[in-house]
C-alpha cells in the first residue's frame, strides 16, 4: 500500500490489490479515513465513504486528491494497469 503524497498531516494511499474504480485512500493522523473515487473525463472526484469524520476534513482531503489528481491517475494507472476512466 503506497503512499503517493503526504502534506499536512495527511496522506493519499492506493492499496496495490484493490479494486476498480479507481480511488485512494486519504487519511489523516489520528484515525480519518476516507475513500475517494479518482475524476475520469466526464466525472469529478467522488466521495464514497466517510464515516466518522467532520465535513471540514472530507472537504480538505476532496482537495487534495483534486490538486494532485494528475500525480494520482498515473500512479493508479501503474499500480493496476487500468485506466482511471474506467468508472
């Protein structure tokens, strides 16, 4: 399970057997973790699972996985073999 980028105190993780769609895993210290579906060209980021965690939290972790989406489509791409619009 990769880390793809870490900045303040959170981090963007791609499980290397996971499943489609493609998604991360953003979490912070001390416990948020939340799954969020990768944007394809017709669709934005989606965020799928949230539990527990404070609206403000889901909003910074939307982001950063939209500021480094770039960075991660390749990365889940090399990861998987799988194109990131496959949704």
């Amino acid at each position: 399970m990769p880390v793809i980028v870490r900045e303040g105190g959170w981090s963007i993780w791609i499980y290397l057997n996971d499943h489609a769609p493609p998604h991360v895993h953003v979490r912070r210290r001390g416990g948020t973790n939340i799954k969020i579906l990768l944007p394809s060209a017709d669709k934005p980021v989606e965020i799928v699972n949230w539990k527990k965690v404070d609206s403000r939290q889901v909003l910074v972790a939307a982001r950063l996985v939209i500021a480094n989406a770039s960075l991660l489509i390749n990365a889940w791409e090399r990861i998987h073999g799988l194109s990131a619009d496959h949704r």
